[in-house]
C-alpha cells in the first residue's frame, strides 16, 4: 500500500511502498477513504508533541474515515463493507490514516453518520471527541445552561458549539472578526474577542455572574480568561489545552471547577477505548438528526500533497477542517 512514513521529526514525509497491516484480534483492516488534517498533527511532524508519544518511523494521521475490507479474529460489531469512522492512529506506535489501508482496534471506531459523506465523516473524530468529553463527560451540559466556547469557529470549537446547542444549552462563541459569520450560522452568539473584553462579554451576556460552563481551545491566556468567566459557585472550566503555569485564584474566588482533556489518552494507554466508539455512535446519532456537521475547507488534497495540506493548517490558513483524500 502507499503510505506517508515520518523517519524524523522536522523533516517532510515520504510516500512510501509498505506491505498492508493484517487485522489481529479484536481488530478491523480498513480501506482509508479520508484522513482529517489537525494542528497535532503538524506538531507531531514537527517533533513539537512529545505527549502524543509517537514513535518513528511513523505513519502520522489521527482522524480516519473508510470501508471495512476485513473483520479480525474474535472482533464483533463491523462487517466487510462498512463505513466507518474514528480517532485511530498516528500516536504512541497506532498506525495513523495517511495510508491506504490500516489495522484499527474495533473500539475505537463507530458506524459513519448515514447523513454525511466519508470525507465528512473523517473531519469529526477528534473534535467531537474532545468536546465531548469536555461538555457531556465533565460538565454535565445541560438545557438552560449558558456555554461559553472559546474559538467557536475552530474544529474543537464548533464542535462544542453544535453539541452543546443539541443538549439545549443557550451558546456563545469567541472569536476572530473573519469567524463571527461561521460562529452565527452555527446558533451561537458571536463575540468579537479582538474588541471585547472578559468583563464586558461577561457583564452583557449573563449579568455579570459569569457562564455556567466554559470550553478553552485555546490555552494560555485564553485559559486565564476563562477561570475569570465561570459562574460564581457553580461555573465550570474544561480545556484540551491545561497546559504551563496558571493561577487557580480568579477560579476558586468564585467558587467555580476546572476540568482537563487529553483526548488521546485512551489510544495511548489501551484503557477506555470503547467510549471512543461510543461517543461517536452519538455524534452519528446527531449528524443524522441534523444537529452535528462537520465546517470544511474547500480545498482538496492528496497523498502526493499532504505537504501542501499540513503547512495551510500550521499556518492556520485554514478555514474549516483540512481533508485528505486517500482512496476517494
């Protein structure tokens, strides 16, 4: 099968001939169709992700979407001709999507949302994961609740945005003045985070008592400024991004909780997998209902010019998920 092997980090891949993987137990070969481009990815590549723990020489791609050629001993639950979908590979020594074809622990993937196309399908996984994650799994998003998503136009966060409107939430979104358009059309209020402060958004949106859940995407000091947005007593802070150094105060003044993400930690560990899978049985089950959808860049790319795909979304020239074409 062709692949994209990374013998070094900081230096491009390379298009490789590789035998095709094998399905073991408890595992599906899967045709990859679409392979979903993320910033770790880029990270990865540039050996700037030491907790994705990846062991060169890799086959780098977390996000894949594709037909079921072959069910392994002992794995129930997919059959040949599938469409599948899931956060695989391309960390720890998981084998990632920028392949033709990958052997893929069956808990990991779910059924493809019958509403959308496979590359579709293939910009969801990790996103949907983590807010997930974030929102259903930690915060308890709830009806009634007001959800603040920092970076509401971006993967995680439009993700968050749709998820959190679904289970009845009333949402706002940060970002940009060239993502307010695509944070609106998503249902959420827009604010300008280049324009408004912390203490404004929180004054005018909810009286100055803060929201009942926050969603970073961002770090640094997009955290910071979270922990000084949560509702008094009973506001609650979730971030992918934890990490460096940040004063808890502003956060336990108001009596408020944090929760961490690290969505790749179940890949990483073998512990957890299956609520991958069952996360993204829900996703489908929403895409389906209309209320989860993937924003998509445009532009279209290949195996011979994942290059190409990798620096646009290093850049963050990007507007929407970057897609690989593999064996569309």
């Amino acid at each position: 099968m062709r692949s994209l092997v990374l013998r070094e980090f900081g230096t491009p891949l390379e298009l490789e001939e590789m035998d095709t993987p094998v399905a073991g137990p408890g595992q599906v070969l899967v045709r990859v169709a679409a392979s979903g481009v993320n910033p770790l990815d880029t990270k990865i590549q540039a050996g700037k992700a030491a907790h994705a723990r990846t062991r060169l020489p890799a086959v780098l791609g977390l996000d894949l979407a594709g037909v079921v050629e072959v069910v392994g001993p002992g794995t129930t639950g997919f059959r040949p001709g599938d469409e599948v979908y899931g956060l695989t590979g391309g960390v720890g020594e998981l084998q990632g999507s920028l392949a033709e074809y990958a052997a893929v622990d069956a808990r990991l993937l779910a059924p493809k949302p019958r509403s959308l196309s496979l590359r579709e399908a293939a910009a969801l996984p990790l996103t949907v994961i983590t807010a997930w994650e974030g929102l259903v799994d930690r915060a308890g998003v709830r009806a009634g609740q007001r959800v603040l998503v920092h970076g509401g136009a971006g993967g995680v966060g439009s993700a968050a945005v749709q998820i959190a409107r679904a289970r009845g939430a009333e949402v706002f979104a940060t970002g940009s003045p060239r993502s307010l358009e695509a944070i609106e059309r998503l249902g959420a209020v827009p604010v300008d985070r280049t324009t408004t402060s912390v203490e404004e958004y929180v004054a005018k949106y909810t009286g100055g008592e803060g929201f009942d859940i926050i969603v970073d995407t961002a770090g640094g000091a997009t955290l910071d400024a979270s922990f000084a947005a949560a509702r008094v007593y009973s506001g609650h802070v979730v971030s992918a991004l934890g990490w460096g150094t940040h004063a808890l105060a502003p956060l336990s003044f108001r009596g408020a909780t944090y929760s961490g993400v690290f969505t790749l930690l179940p890949m990483l560990t073998g512990r957890g997998r299956e609520h991958h899978g069952e996360i993204l049985r829900e996703a489908a089950a929403l895409a389906d209902a209309g209320a989860l959808a993937p924003l998509l860049d445009t532009r279209r790319f290949i195996l011979d010019t994942v290059s190409e795909a990798h620096a646009l979304v290093a850049d963050g020239g990007n507007v929407g998920k970057v897609v690989i074409d593999i064996t569309i």
